[in-house]
C-alpha cells in the first residue's frame, strides 16, 4: 500500500471540478423533521455534505493480473471480457442506476466474479468513478483476490460511522482495474453480522462521494437474509448465474426472496 489521499469532488480526467446548481426557491421551504429512528443517525450532519474519503493507492502484482477472475485485465479482448462490456450496456440502458446489488442464488456462482469485471467495465467507460463495496461479511474474498490488506476493514468502518457519521472513510485504489475498493478484513477478531441502519447510512453518504457507481458484492440469497438487507440501500439487484450448475427453482427462489426489488438483470458466467 503507498500513495494515501484524499478526494471529496475530485474532477474526472481531463475534466472540471462540479459545482453545486443554484438553488431554486423551492429549495428554501422547510423539510419535514426526520423521525425519531433517523434522527439518531443523523444528528448534527449535514444531509447533503459530500463525505471525505481516503484513498490508498494499491499496486496489483503483474501475477496476479493473469487471474482469469479478472478476465478484464488478464484477456481484455476475450469473449468473456466483451460478455461484461455487453452486461454494462445493458445496465446503463436501464436508467443509469448508481447503485447495484450484484448477488447469486447460492455459493460459488460466480457474484464476485461479476462485481469485479462489472466495476471494471464500468471504470473504462467515459472515465467513470467506481467504487466496489464488499458486503459479504461471512465470506469475504476482495481482498485475498487483489492480493491488498485494507487499510481499514469495510465492516468495522460501518459500525465507526454509525456513532460518528463525519469521519472519513477510507477505500483502496487499484489502478490497474480503475477501481476502488472497500473491502472487508477477511480475518476478523469475532463473528460480524451486518447492520443495516448502518449500512444504508454508508451507501447514503457514498452516493455523494463523487462516484458514478458503486458495485455492492453481497451474499447469496440461499440461506442469508443480509442480501434483503443491502438491496433496500441499492437502486437495483443484478443475479449471477452459473451455467450448468444454477437451476431454475434457485433462480425462482431467489427472485421471490428479492421481490419485490427492482431486477436489473441476469449475468450468465461460465
């Protein structure tokens, strides 16, 4: 890890830094108090301040590039590369959304896979800000995948921001995907579980951290509520798909356990 900074509504490359749209005079009517159960998240931030996030730079080892995980960068121009770039098409076809759950029906279908080539098909294009989140607080693999030891661990920054909402948060850049990444210390000290005023309360202030998109790589949807949890935060939920191994009543099962969730799509891996 070297090269730490900070950004809080960098400009893009080659482009300017953005400015805040005057504000109109419906904007000065007064909003309605918060409720009782927000109030206690958000008291004394102000709720539409852009968050300071640390970045730490991360070189990926010439290796680790050949990691047909990360087909992306180890066969930019493979059918399975071109596969993700069609997958970001048809997302960005649907209006946009900023933020995307990517899970699975069940184990080892491929989710993280997905998350990871998706942030990185995304990043390429228009010079996008992408920001992959690691969700799966029981089987996290980012940072054994990137081969990157986060500086600080995605999971225990959530329970941090939830009793002091203005410290920064810290992610890792890798340049070589274009990405950043907040992910989960992968050895933790005692069993975490995920929580949920506390995770919507991160993706609210990472929405205004200058991201054109943030990938959520969740759980899978057999046998884990979590996935329930984190799609109320998202705009949308992509499901990966094994070939040959997903069956139909798992993706039926888990398309009912979604709704009813905005379904952005299915990602067939091989």
């Amino acid at each position: 890890m070297d090269k730490t900074s900070q950004f809080m509504g960098l400009p893009k490359p080659g482009g300017r830094a953005s400015t805040p749209p005057a504000q109109s005079r419906d904007d000065d009517r007064q909003e309605p108090r918060p409720s009782a159960h927000k109030t206690a998240h958000f008291k004394g931030v102000p709720r539409k301040a852009a968050p300071v996030v640390e970045v730490t730079s991360h070189s990926l080892h010439r290796s680790r590039m050949k990691d047909p995980r990360l087909c992306l960068a180890s066969e930019p121009r493979s059918p399975r590369a071109a596969a993700f770039r069609v997958l970001r098409h048809h997302l960005l076809a649907r209006g946009r959304p900023q933020v995307v759950a990517v899970t699975s029906a069940n184990h080892r279908e491929g989710k993280t896979t997905c998350a990871i080539n998706l942030s990185m098909a995304l990043a390429e294009h228009e010079h996008a800000r992408v920001l992959l989140i690691e969700a799966n607080l029981a089987r996290p693999s980012l940072a054994a995948i990137l081969k990157l030891s986060p500086p600080a661990c995605f999971a225990e920054q959530l329970a941090a921001h939830r009793q002091r909402p203005l410290i920064k948060w810290s992610v890792v850049e890798v340049p070589s995907l274009g990405v950043h990444v907040a992910a989960v210390n992968p050895r933790p000290q005692s069993p975490r579980t995920l929580d949920a005023p506390a995770f919507s309360l991160a993706i609210d202030h990472l929405r205004r951290a200058d991201y054109d998109h943030l990938i959520i790589d969740c759980p899978s949807v057999d046998g884990s509520a979590d996935v329930n949890l984190i799609q109320d935060a998202a705009d949308g939920v992509l499901l990966a798909v094994r070939g040959r191994q997903t069956t139909a009543r798992a993706i039926e099962r888990a398309t009912h356990q979604l709704a009813p969730t905005k379904i952005l799509g299915f990602a067939l891996l091989h």
